[in-house]
C-alpha cells in the first residue's frame, strides 16, 4: 500500500476511522480507497453499519440544543476557526483529494479554495436570519416570524466534489444552528476525515458534526426512517435522488436534492467564436467532464458550425491527459462503470451515424483514463443527447433557427443549467427566459460560488445551495401573534 503520509505535511489529517461525536470511531470492518490513476489501495476506512449511523444521530440530537441557542455569533466564530484552518491546510487538502479522486492537483487546490469560500460565506450569514415583522391584519395584533433550525441534518456527499459538497451542505446546516451528520461517498472518504480533523480542532461541539463511513444503503436508509432526522441534503445522480425521496416520505424530511445535469452549449453565429471555443472546454473538460455542470449537448448553428467544430477539435488535441499528480489537464476516472458509459454512449453514437473527431478510446496510460473526445454530426436521438455522460466526450450537432436550439435543450428531464452564447441582447433576453434550467451561463462557464442559489429545475433537484437561501433550507418559520390589548388593560 502506497505511504499517503511522504506527500502530506500533516500527517493526522490522514484519518481512516469515523468521527461521531467528538470521538474517532474504528470498526474491525474496514473497505479500500484506491488512487484511480494506479489502482493501488491507499487506505482501509472503517465500515460503519446501521447500528453506528443510529449512535451518530443520538451525538447530533444531544448536541442540538445548545448548538441552537448558541448566539449566532459563536456559532460564527467556530465557522471562522474551520475556514482559517482548512485554508492553513489547503495543500494537504488537495494532495488528499487528488490520491482519492484522481483530479488534476491543479483542480484540487481550486476545489480546497471553493470549499473554504463557503465556510466563510456562512460564517457570516449565521449572524443574519433576524426576525421579521409582519404588517398585522387583525386589531391589537402584533406579529413576527422566526427562522429556527431544523434539527439533525443528515447530508449524503458524491466522489467529485469531495470537500466542496461537504461544505456548502455543512456550513449552511451549522450556521442555521444545525447539527450534522455525513455520509461521504465510499470512493472519497479521506476528504470528509480530513475535513472532520479539522472541524475538531475547530473547536466544533462534539456531535456537532459527525462523519460515517461505509456502506450508503445501510447507513442512509436508517437515517431516512429516523424521525429525529429532520433535513436531508443529497447531491448525486437523479435515479438516487428519487430512492431518497421516497424513503424519506414517511418521517417527512426537509430535501435539498442537487441532482443530475444534461447541460445544452449553445452558440450562435454572432458567438465570439474565440470566445465560445475557450468556454466550451472549460464548460466539457473541467474534473474530467465529471462535473453536473459539463456541457454535453454542444449545439452550433449551421453558418459556424463546421469552423466551430475544426477549432474546438484542435483546442482538445492540446490537452494533456495523465495521473493528477502530475496536474495534467484531465485525469483519470473514477471507476470502471464511468468509463464504460463514455465507450457506450461513443459507440451509440457511430452507430447512427456520429464522426470522431479525436479521441474515442481508453488510453495505454490505464483503465481508468479516457481520451477526451469529440463527436460530430450526432443525432439528437442519440443516446449521448438523451444521458448525462459524465466524462469528457463533446457531442455535437447543428441547428438552423432559435426556436429549434430552444426545443432541442429543453428536451430533457434535467434542468441544472445550461450555456449560451450569442452578441445580440435581445436573442440572450428571450433565451434566458426560454431555457428551462435553474442557472443560464451567458458567454461564460462559471458561474457558481457562494453567493448565488445554486440548483435546477424540472429532475435537477429540490431547493438550492448556497447564498441565503442555501441557509434557510434548514430552517423552519415560526409564526408569533401577540395580543397586546390585555398588557394594555394590565
């Protein structure tokens, strides 16, 4: 087994066991994490059961109540202490991720920054969810609304954005006077237990944040019929989002589900092409297409589209693929089933009659490395145009008008976000509105951070992460109405 610990500068945040309640909890059953470059095992990671998920959510529940009534500046504070640490340790962070998820380091630090803007940002939103009054509708009534925590929040964590996810799900919960608990995926644990060191030496309460290790159906599923669960945060594909939706109907759980993506690049022939070209492999290759926000239905209008294709194709036969140590551009990845999807839904494609343009195979550097591809003239019955493929193969097709691009992106369960490029003000306006997505991106890729409502419409997911309203997701509004005549007459 590969040593984590000749690359990492501190070597305790390389925690291999859970953390519930303030206390590091080891089991004698334990599953592998693998470097997806190499294959090689880099860590045996406590396997926890239902039994352990139960003991999570009893450290949560106790600790909730002093968390609740702490000042909303304490709270702050302790969020501050997290945010300076996770900064401090930026560059294990990032060298941690990259031996689990196979990013580009490159990416990873990038990630590490993201994740700690989000601890921030809350930080200072836990001081802001002040009462409101209400104009009274009723004679010698007076009225306020509280916003008050939800409770436990449990939050189910994927494998590419390991640390972000926590964070923006986590910070939010805790600075709306939530406790947590944490499934990270099975693939990506070493992320989370980093994090999870570093929320100790924060000074969190114990049980204020919990992290459990293994086996998702076990783990989540007690969590979905607990009762004293009271918010569920789930980002991941949309088939899974539906399992918990349905699980968590009887205990009826606050959701905040950020689900799969199937997102439309369109550009117009007024596009800065340049421009255009530069955003769509940021918006296609970015975490090796492994992102919800990937771009992976290119559509280009017939008068540019051949001169799209040409520059586009040359742009990705410039990228560097290679182990993401070694900060390439794309790195390998995640596992085998990844993989298969990008030479299933290629293969789909030649057959109704797609060119490859570059790429279309596995690489010689390992199993797990995927050439980035480019596809052209793909129907849009195709396979690729009906799936999210998560992985870094560019489907392309032509449109002729503005209504058929319209009809062509909306014609999809998923709705997270979707990419336009076009000069004229007034095609952008009716684009924007016409766009079933949840986020439009105009002549640029990012488009995410703190401060902005991210998530989707249609099967993209439930509610939104970040900015205020990422906060109060995980609380509830309580309604006062007072009479004041009787004090009067008192």
């Amino acid at each position: 087994m590969p040593d984590l610990t000749s690359f990492i500068a501190d070597t305790n945040l390389i925690r291999q066991d859970a953390y519930i309640g303030g206390a590091w909890q080891t089991s004698p059953d334990r599953f592998s994490v693998t470097d997806p470059a190499t294959g090689q095992i880099i860590a045996d990671v406590a396997r926890l059961n239902a039994d352990e998920a139960r003991k999570a959510v009893d450290a949560a529940q106790a600790a909730y109540h002093d968390w609740a009534w702490a000042l909303p500046q304490d709270r702050a504070t302790t969020l501050r202490r997290w945010h300076r640490l996770i900064l401090e340790n930026a560059d294990d962070l990032a060298r941690i991720m990259t031996a689990e998820q196979g990013k580009p380091l490159s990416e990873a630090q990038g990630e590490i920054d993201y994740a700690a803007s989000f601890v921030e940002f809350y930080a200072e939103e836990a001081k802001r969810p002040n009462i409101e009054s209400v104009t009274s509708h009723l004679q010698t009534a007076e009225m306020e609304l509280w916003r008050e925590p939800l409770g436990v929040a449990a939050l189910i964590t994927p494998w590419n954005f390991p640390c972000a996810m926590i964070t923006r799900k986590a910070a939010a919960a805790l600075a709306a006077g939530c406790t947590v608990v944490v499934h990270p995926s099975a693939e990506t644990p070493l992320s989370a237990l980093a994090l999870a060191e570093l929320a100790d030496r924060a000074g969190f309460p114990p049980g204020v944040f919990n992290v459990v290790t293994g086996n998702a159906p076990e783990i989540v599923g007690e969590w979905c019929r607990d009762d004293r669960v009271r918010a569920l945060s789930f980002t991941g594909s949309t088939r899974i989002g539906k399992l918990l939706y349905a699980q968590s109907a009887d205990t009826v759980k606050r959701l905040v589900l950020e689900l799969g993506g199937h997102a439309p690049f369109i550009v117009f022939a007024d596009a800065d092409l340049d421009n255009a070209v530069d955003e769509a492999i940021k918006a296609k290759f970015a975490t090796s297409g492994q992102d919800c926000l990937g771009a992976n239905r290119f559509l280009i209008e017939r008068p540019i589209y051949d001169i799209f294709c040409k520059a586009f194709t040359e742009r990705v036969g410039q990228l560097t693929l290679g182990p993401g140590k070694d900060d390439c551009d794309l790195g390998p990845l995640m596992n085998e089933g990844a993989v298969a999807k990008q030479e299933q839904h290629v293969a789909e494609a030649r057959e109704r009659g797609a060119k490859v343009l570059i790429g279309g195979r596995r690489d010689s550097q390992g199993s797990l490395f995927y050439q980035p591809t480019v596809l052209a003239d793909v129907p849009t019955d195709a396979l690729i145009f009906r799936e999210e493929t998560f992985g870094p193969v560019a489907a392309i097709a032509p449109f002729d008008t503005e209504d058929q691009a319209v009809q062509i992106a909306n014609s999809t369960e998923y709705g997270l976000v979707a990419y336009l490029h076009s000069q004229d003000p007034r095609r952008i306006y009716r684009l924007s509105r016409a766009l079933e997505f949840g986020m439009v991106a105009v002549n640029r890729t990012k488009v995410t951070g703190p401060p902005i409502p991210f998530g989707g419409m249609k099967q993209s997911g439930v509610a939104r992460e970040g900015s205020r309203h990422g906060l109060e997701a995980f609380t509830d509004i309580k309604y006062i109405c007072r009479d004041w005549s009787q004090s009067e007459r008192s």
